[in-house]
C-alpha cells in the first residue's frame, strides 16, 4: 500500500484491504504454528505394537497356533 501526501488520509478501500490483508497474515500464521505443534506432537507418540498371539483371543491364539 502507498502512502499518501501529507495531510491526506488514504482511501477508506485501501485502509480496508490492509486491514484485511493483516488480518488473514495473522490466520495464516497462526494455522502454520498450530500444524507445527500438532506435528511435534504426534511426532512424541510412542508406534503402536503389534499385538503378540499371547495377547489376543483362545481362538486366535489357536488359530496362530495352527499356522
């Protein structure tokens, strides 16, 4: 955005379209910080562990048994 000469105000459009423009540079911002830190954070979760035969149902156990 331009400034205008001195003693005149700028365009009501202009100063709504700067006001817009900072407005979705904060969303933006914000939106990048909240996936960074969902990321880091399901980053820190431990990978599940396959479930061993010990662990599951008599019939699975039987089943992995018959394998």
């Amino acid at each position: 955005m331009t400034t205008p000469p001195p003693g005149r105000h700028a365009p009501a459009g202009a100063m709504r379209r700067a006001l817009i423009e900072s407005c979705l540079t904060v969303l933006t911002a914000g939106a990048l910080l909240a996936s960074l830190v969902v990321g880091a954070v399901l980053s820190e979760r431990p990978a599940p562990t396959p479930a061993s035969p010990a662990a599951c149902h008599p019939d699975i156990r039987l089943w992995h048994a018959a394998i």
